[in-house]
C-alpha cells in the first residue's frame, strides 16, 4: 500500500503582496502542515532566529550542501543564496503531511519541474496603487529603495500566469477563503489520486 502522501504548495508573492498573514490563517494547525525552513546566505535581521526563519549558512557550507545535493532547488537571488532542504520534504510528504514553500519565482518553476504535482500559488496585491501604499505603510524604507521593490514587485507579478492557481489579497477574509478553496482543490485531488494509486496497486 502507498499510503496517503501530502500536498506540496508553493506560494510566492512581491513583498508587500501580504502572504505571511493568509498562510497563518489558512494553514493554522502545525500537525498537519510542514514549513518548511530554508537555507541562506543572507546576513540574519532582528526578527529572524537561525533554525526557525532560515538556517543561515556561510557560502562555503552553502555550497557544499549544494555539491552534496541537498537541496531540492536553490537560487542566488540579490546576491545571496536562498535553498530549500530536499530530505524535510520529502520525509513529510510521505508521511501524509502537506508541506509549504514560500520562495521567489524562479525557485518555485525549478520546483514544479523536479515534482510537476506541487501546487504554485502567486498571491498579487489587488492593485498597484495598493501596493505602493503597502511599501510606503512599513516607513522604513526611502522613495528609491521603495520604487525598486514596486520595479521588482512588478516584474515578479508577470509571471503570475504561469503559477497553477492566482489569490488576490484585498480583503483579508476574502484572500483566506479563496487560498482556503484552492487548498481544497488541490486536497480533492490527491485524495482521488491516493485512492487510485492503492486501487491500482491491490487489482
Ligand atoms: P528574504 O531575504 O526577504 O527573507 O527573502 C527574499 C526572497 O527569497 C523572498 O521572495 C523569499 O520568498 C525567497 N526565498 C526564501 N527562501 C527561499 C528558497 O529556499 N528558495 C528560493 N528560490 N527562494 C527563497
């Protein structure tokens, strides 16, 4: 017998798409789902904690892990290393666990070509008025770095049509009911697709 395996999603959004608080809404009970923690090469900020945010590595040890082949894709990505762990996956998928990937867009089409049946979701903001009002609400940042995130948020945005399935975050309930109904999708799926894998293996 096969046994029920879990959902591979992968979910990508420019910053200031909003994705951290519809993830925490939608995949809230820690039992069934698996983040995954990726690796990097970039300097830690105030609000992460190695082994919890990322486990950050130097670029000698991140390029071992890489001629090792732990990584299940990888990415230099403004100027750093970002790596998603190969044996957490694929140990939590076969337990029945669904995992998450939150990673960039080049990442997350390397992943749906090494596991075609992971599920790509790109979380847009509703509008780019909306969006430059998201980066301009942090106030941290200055008018140039913020027109280089919208430059960046925008070139991510075009290639939103070639994820599985699009959520546009605007009113917070609306964004997790509908992440909800493809999460749903993607489950009414697998779960055929477990039952035909045990039919076919037992006839
Ligand atoms: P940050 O440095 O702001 O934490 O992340 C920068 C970008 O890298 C974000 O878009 C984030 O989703 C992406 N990212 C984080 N981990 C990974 C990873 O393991 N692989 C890829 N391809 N992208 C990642």
């Amino acid at each position: 017998m096969s046994g029920k395996k879990g959902i591979l999603f992968v979910v990508s959004a420019p910053s200031g798409g909003g994705k951290g608080t519809i993830l925490k809404r939608v995949f809230n009970d820690k039992s069934k789902v698996y983040y995954s923690v990726s690796a990097t090469t970039r300097k830690p900020r105030d609000e992460d904690t190695d082994g919890v945010t990322y486990h950050f590595l130097s670029r000698e040890e991140f390029e071992k892990r890489i001629k090792e082949n732990d990584f299940l894709e990888y990415v230099e990505y403004c100027g750093n290393y970002y790596g998603t762990p190969k044996s957490e996956i694929v140990k939590n998928l076969s337990s029945g666990k669904d995992v998450v990937l939150e990673i960039e867009t080049e990442g997350a089409f390397n992943v749906k070509k090494a596991m075609p049946e992971a599920v790509l979701i790109f979380i847009i903001p509703p509008s780019v008025t909306e969006l430059r009002r998201r980066l301009e609400k942090r106030g941290t940042e200055d008018k140039e770095t913020i027109d280089k995130r919208m430059r960046q948020a925008i070139n991510e945005i075009r290639l939103a049509g070639k994820y599985d399935y699009i959520v546009i975050n605007g009113e917070l309930e609306e964004a997790v009911a509908d992440f909800s109904a493809v999460c749903k999708a993607a489950r009414i799926k697998q779960d055929a697709e477990n039952i035909i894998n045990e039919v076919l293996e037992n006839a």
